[in-house]
C-alpha cells in the first residue's frame, strides 16, 4: 500500500534542512508540514503535520511540550509511505522532562499503513487525542 508517491530514499528534488526537507526550493516546514526521511522526531510548537515519509524501521515521533503548543492548533503525525505494519511501527510520546500525557496514556502506537492520529492541547500537561 502506498499513501502518497512512494518513496525508498530521499527522491531527487528534495534536500535535507535538519530533519525537514525542502522540495524546488519550498521549505515545508514554513507551510507547517514537516516530511521527516527514516529517522525519528521531535516535533515543534511550529509543526501542523509531521509526515513520515519513508519507514526502514520502528520510529518515534515525540511531541513538543503541549504547554508551548498554540491553542485550537492540532497537531498531526502520519504514516505518509505506507509500510506502517505491527513490524514497522510509529510510538508517538509526550516530551520528555515534562508531566504531559496523552489523554492519560504514555504513548500511541501506530501499527497499519497510511494511519495518521491528530492532537490538539487540552488543560495543562495534556494531549487531546482527536
């Protein structure tokens, strides 16, 4: 299954801007969507969509500190590649050094292609898993 173009490596076109890319000189991350290459990721106060875009192993997606978060702004982490499986998952964690949590929970583990999860902040210290 593919969810959008598939892609194995970095495709031609695109370059590296620290765990962003950029694609015909547009930089993703200036329009909040943040295609991450087989690595895990933090993700900012500043990312709308961190996509995974190729999947060559388990990966972490860890959230920004939902204090910092913008309010009314969702926050979406997916599976943009397809190979989401029980054998290639995304753990999607609070930040680490602070009291979040996930809607109670201490992780989300995404397990089947092309799966995305949206949050959005909710009280003090809490993601709100929409």
């Amino acid at each position: 299954m593919v969810c959008t173009d598939a892609i194995d490596a970095i495709p031609a076109g695109w370059r590296l801007k620290g765990a962003a890319a950029v694609l015909n000189g547009n930089d993703f991350r200036a329009l909040g969507h943040t295609p991450v290459f087989g690595r895990d990721y933090i993700a900012t106060a500043s990312d709308l969509q961190v996509g995974f875009r190729t999947l060559t192993g388990p990966r972490i997606a860890t959230l920004p500190n939902v204090d910092a978060f913008p309010l009314g702004q969702d926050l979406v982490i997916a599976d943009e590649s397809g190979p989401c499986s029980e054998a290639l998952t995304f753990t999607v964690l609070p930040s680490p050094g602070t009291s979040d949590t996930i809607e109670g929970d201490g992780s989300i583990i995404l397990s089947d292609p092309c799966q995305a999860v949206r949050f959005r902040r909710g009280a003090a210290n809490l993601w709100i898993r929409l």
